[in-house]
C-alpha cells in the first residue's frame, strides 16, 4: 500500500474504480429503462402516467394514500 499525504492511494484506487464500474452498469440500465419506455409508448402506453404509477409503487400504503389525498386537495382547491 501506498500512502500519499496519509491517504492509501491502494484504497482510493479501488473506490474509484469500483464507483467508475458501476457508473458504466448504470449506464447500461438507464438505456435498458428507456428502451421499455420506448416499447410501452409503441404499444400505445403514456410514459409520464407509468413513471408515476412506478414512483407511487415505491411508497408504502399509508404514505400512497396521503400524497394521493393531499393531490386530491390540492386540485379541489384550484378548481380541478
């Protein structure tokens, strides 16, 4: 190990790496991502409407229920 400054460059060289790899393996979901948006457009499906089913599936039953309800509010209250 190599120590520059008190800093194992060893140790820096093996995050970086490791976060440059998974960068790459992010890259190559995101493209993966938008190719079954893209199949899901073709077959006559919104995007933005699906992103946002996906998003309120992330969240647990009590926390879906309350920003749907504050979403509610919030169009009753503009006149939506």
């Amino acid at each position: 190990m190599t120590d520059v400054g008190g800093i194992s460059s060893d140790l820096l060289q093996s995050f970086v790496t490791r976060i440059e790899n998974l960068e790459e393996e992010k890259a190559v979901l995101m493209a993966d991502i938008r190719e079954v948006y893209s199949e899901a457009k073709a077959m006559g499906f919104d995007g933005k409407t699906i992103r946002h089913l996906i998003s309120l599936r992330k969240l647990d039953g009590a926390d879906r229920e309350q920003q749907e309800a504050l979403l509610d509010l919030y169009k009753r209250a503009l006149g939506m």
